[in-house]
C-alpha cells in the first residue's frame, strides 16, 4: 500500500510534496517521511502518524538548497509502525521509498551479510542491499540493474542517487506515474493527483526503469523513448464542506450520485446495450469478484443476476480467485473496484486476462490500471470517495449492477417489459426517497447508536438480498468504530452463531417486505428467545417484543431498490456510534483507502 511522491526541480517542493501527501493519506497513514536532495547532501524527515505531524516538523527546513523531493505515506506492512520504519531509507548517496512488498527480502537478508539481521521492514533491506551494490559498482545504472534483477514483488520504487545525480523509477506491479513541463518532474502512486499540476501523464509499465538525469529521462528497460499520454482532468475534491466528516459527507451525497450515474447510463451507458456488451450477453457463465465492500456488492449482484436474468452467477473474493482453477467455460469476470488499484482485484484480472477469459471492470476511478487492464469499464459516478469506509461508492456499484441484470434479463426475456420499466422507474426514483430516508433516520440512528453503546457486540443478519447487506452493516461498524461485530444469514443462526447470542448482544435483523419475511421475523424470534437484544429493520409494522428495542419502519422496498433502503440506515447507524466512542472516522486504525499489496 503506501503512497509515494517524487518532484524534481520544482520552486515549492515542500508545500507541494506535503500536499500530495495528504491527498495520498487515504493510501496509508501509519507513518510519512520525505528527504530533500541536491547534488551536495541529502535531507531526511521522518515522524509516526499522520502527515499533518511531518508537516509540523519540517515547518523550520528550507527548500532553497534542494532540486527535488521524495516522500511517502506509510501503511505498515512488514515491520511496526515507528520513525525508524518510516519512509525515506536513506544514508550519505542513497535515499528510497517504496510502495508495495519485496517477496524474497529474508532471503536477501540472509545471503548478504552487510544487511544487518534484525531488520522488519522489507523496504529497509532493499535499502541495505542497493546501498551495498552502490558500493560495490561504481556504475549506479549496473548497481541498479543488478538490485532489479534480484527483487521479487510488487513494488514501485523512486530512488535519487547524489553520486550521479540521478532520479529513478522502478515498478514491478504497483502503480506509478511520471509527468513533466520542461525541466518539472512530479511523480505519484495515483495518477489522478498529476492532473492538478501537468495534463500530460505517463504510467509506468511493469519492469520500466526510468533514469531521470537533468530533463532527460532514458527508460534502462529497453532504452526507448516514453509516450506522454493526456492526463484526465480529476474532478476530486478533498472539501468536507460543512460536514464533521468526510463519511457524513458521502453519506449524504448519495442521492446525487446515485441520480447522476443513472442518468448517465440512461442517456449514454446502456444504449445500443446488445451491441455495446455482446460479451455480456453471450458468455456461458458470469463471475462477480470484489474484496470488502466491493465483495459485498459483487453479493447483490449475483441475487440481482439471478433472480432479473437466466445467467449461471457466482461471485468470488478476488484473493481466492487468483489461486483457483478457472472453469472450461467462456466466463465473463465482472470486477468491481472503487479505486481501480486494489491489489487483489488487479492480480485476479490479469490471472483471468491471461487465461483467455473476457474482464469488464465497475470502478469509480477512470485513471486506474483496473480500466487500463480490462476489456470493458462500466464507470459509476460517485466523484472522489474520501472517507476509508465506502458508502456511495457502494450504492453506485449496486445501481450498475442493477442496471446491468435488467439490461441483460430484458434482451434474455427473464423478465417482461412492464417488469423492466417498473424496476428502471424504481431506480430513477431512488433519488427522492434516500433524501427523504437520510433525512428521517438520522435521528433514528443516533438513538440506535446509543443503544449499542451498552452492548458488548453487535451482530447483523439477513436473508436473501438482505444477507450481503447483513455483511455490509457489519463491515461498516467494525471498521470504523472497532466493536466486535460479525454478519450472518439468517438461516444460518441456528447452525452456530447462535451460541454468540446473550443479554449483551445487540442483533439487527434485516427484514425486507419480501416472501421471506416470516422466516426473517422467526429467526428474530430465536434470538429473543436467548435474551439477546434485537433491532429490526423493515418496512412492515411491526411488535414489539420484550427484548426488541426499536423496531424503525423504513419505506416501502421492492426487490431491486432493497439494498439501498436498507444499506443507508446501517451507515447512519455506524457513523453516529463511531462518533460517540470518538475514533478516526475517515481515517479508522489500522486501515487504508486503497489497498495495493496482495
Ligand atoms: C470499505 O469500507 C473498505 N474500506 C474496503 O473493504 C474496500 O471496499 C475494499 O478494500 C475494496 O476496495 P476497492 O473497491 O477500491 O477495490
């Protein structure tokens, strides 16, 4: 993971590298570092923690005397989180970061003597080990080659060599990009983030080694020339206006993102859909894959596949796919990714690419390899998501997957067209009805909220459709508020989980008005019957029980707008409980935005 900057002969290289930083936090934000070079020393800054920390200190530092900068933003890996681990790793002629796992480093440690034994960090013995061959060579270039011959992994590194004042760049799967303007050079792990400085963008490809020296760049890889391609303009806005959080934000903001990306399907995405998606139509089997909450969307998709078409759906997480045998059969893998760069999903897209199998990517970020890498991108159009926790770049996800089973069960007549236009004019209308549920269930939530506070652990469950926002609700409420918290089917209860149940337990049950309601409300009844606490989530009227402690209506659902009536409420609920216990909301423990290691 990790984010990483590189700028070269720029006047502000400070204040420019900090501010890339921050815009790269969602990437990491363990601990940040930077060092300012010149051909005659080498200046390093490190601090645990945010990058706002490393900002303070180097508040006194000038950047006069300097001709470029690298820094990064750190999720930890291998080695805990501490100064030492920090990037930069630098000495006297050498400093580098990386982005990403360098798989065979303990053998390296083992083999070279001069790297000292009782290092953690991955990165720190790369460090080691070129600072050793720089020694050895007195060519950087052959010292380089040889350290790139030797790693294993996906990593991009930038590296600045004083002894031939040369920049490089190195990328073996992690992304990274380069842009220029006569003798400024930027560098970043997000592509996006160039586009606020140069509209002229190139993306590393595997196994480039770039060599900067003065304006002239040579790519040691096969000394050919490199193609600057024009950089999209990023729409991304990193303002939490009048919000306490970014998630709030997000939270809010669904309506409109929602209206916005159907009305672009509607009016350009999906026509002429037979033509423009034959593959779609035609293969023998689908596959949804995600990670996390991609994953739990890839879940609503094959319930929506499966009931709107006569599709043979499954769907995988994309760090089991990878190592799978993969069917005979023509399949279409459909890959769903906010960021377009989690490493996970990128590896099993191009596992599936070189089996011969066709790859349409669902992602929020049209710069990113994902697109670059599969056959076909459908874009959602939440605009920059920035809190770690996904919430409208979820609902949008879902709104494509829906479109895409309607689509499809349209042209393959596993539904009719009243069945269509009744189930499209839901999806149009979704707008109006989240503003008026956001807006009626905040209070809700934070009353909800209060309750889980006497809780020792909160459970979800839900059948059906309701099942993978079962796990959607748990995911959110682990991840940003840290209480324990597990999702399950509802059928499944009495299988195990059950056991979970006591009077410290706070289970919320997932009750859509569909067929299987009263099978819904009986495994509600189970769990009361245990002493455990229940809040039900339905658009029905219901009871309440002893041991029931709220019982919020929703408004009325149908099948394909489900797991947005019931999706939204869950985040408010998890929000307004991450508030009271007063974590990191955008930024939880432990996580990352973008997850770009395997
Ligand atoms: C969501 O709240 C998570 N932080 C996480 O599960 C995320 O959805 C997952 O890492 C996949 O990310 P992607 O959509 O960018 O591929």
């Amino acid at each position: 993971m990790c984010g990483i900057v590189g700028i070269l002969n720029s006047n502000s290289l400070k204040t420019e590298s900090i501010d890339i930083l921050k815009k790269l936090e969602y990437r990491g934000y363990d601990s940040a570092g930077l060092s300012l070079f010149s051909q005659k020393r080498i200046k390093t800054i490190k601090s645990v923690g945010k990058i706002s920390a490393l900002e303070k200190k180097i508040k006194s530092i000038s950047d006069k005397p300097f001709d470029g900068v690298i820094g990064h933003t750190r999720w930890a890996t291998h080695g805990v989180v501490s100064r030492n681990n920090a990037h930069p790793f630098y000495d006297d002629n050498l400093t580098l970061v990386c982005n990403g796992i360098i798989e065979n480093y303990v053998k390296i440690q083992k083999f070279y003597k001069e790297i000292p034994n009782d290092i953690e960090s991955d990165t720190e013995v790369a460090f080691y080990f070129l600072s050793y061959l720089l020694n050895k060579y007195s060519n950087p270039d052959s010292a380089l080659k040889i350290f790139k011959k030797t790693i294993k992994g996906n990593y991009a590194f930038v590296i600045y060599i004083k002894k031939n004042k040369s920049f490089y760049l190195l990328k073996s799967g992690s992304p990274i990009s380069l842009s220029q303007n006569k003798k400024i050079f930027y560098v970043c792990s997000d592509s996006s983030i160039l586009s606020d400085y140069h509209d002229k963008i190139y993306h590393l490809k595997d196994n480039d080694f770039l060599k900067i020296n003065k304006d002239k760049i040579i790519n040691l890889k096969n000394n050919e020339p490199i193609i600057f391609e024009k950089n999209l303009k990023s729409l991304n806005s990193y303002d939490k206006g009048t919000f306490q959080h970014f998630m709030l934000k997000e939270i809010h903001e669904q309506p409109n993102v929602l209206k916005d990306t159907q009305q672009r399907y509607d009016k350009e995405y999906f026509l002429d859909f037979d033509t423009k998606f034959s593959d779609l139509v035609n293969s023998d089997k689908i596959i949804l894959v995600g990670c996390g909450t991609a994953y739990h969307a890839a879940m609503i998709g094959e319930y929506y596949f499966n009931k709107l078409t006569s599709c043979d759906v499954s769907c995988e997480h994309a760090s089991e796919l990878r190592y799978k045998k993969l069917p005979n059969k023509k399949c279409l893998f459909i890959f769903i990714s906010q960021s377009g760069e989690t490493m996970d999903t990128l590896m099993a897209l191009k596992y599936v690419k070189k089996n011969s199998h066709k790859a349409v990517v669902i992602t929020n970020s049209l710069q990113s390899t994902m697109v670059r890498e599969a056959d076909l991108t459908i874009p959602t159009y939440a605009k920059k998501e920035v809190g770690v926790a996904s919430t409208k770049a979820f609902t949008c996800q879902i709104l494509s997957l829906a479109n895409l089973s309607l689509q499809i069960g349209k042209i393959d007549k596993s539904i009719n067209i009243s069945q269509y236009n009744k189930y499209l004019k839901s999806l149009k209308s979704l707008p109006t009805k989240l503003n008026k549920l956001i807006n009626d269930f905040t209070p809700v939530a934070k009353k909800i909220s209060k309750k889980i506070a006497l809780a020792d652990a909160c459970y979800f469950i839900g059948r059906n459709i309701g099942y993978p926002i079962a796990l959607e609700g748990s995911l959110k409420l682990k991840e940003i508020s840290y209480m324990h918290s597990e999702g399950f089917a509802g059928g499944e209860m009495k299988h195990g989980p059950i056991a979970l149940i006591d009077k410290g337990t706070i289970t919320i049950c997932i009750i859509p008005n569909n067929e299987l309601y009263e099978k819904s409300l009986s495994n509600t009844q189970e769990i009361l019957a245990r002493n455990g606490r229940v809040v039900i989530l339905s658009s029905l009227i219901l009871k309440k029980n002893s041991g029931t402690l709220d019982t919020p209506q929703l408004p009325k659902e149908n099948f394909i707008d489900t797991p947005f009536i019931y999706t939204i409420p869950l985040q408010l609920i998890s929000y307004y409980f991450a508030l009271s216990e007063g974590t990191d909301i955008d930024q939880p423990r432990n996580l990352a935005k973008s997850v770009t290691v395997e």
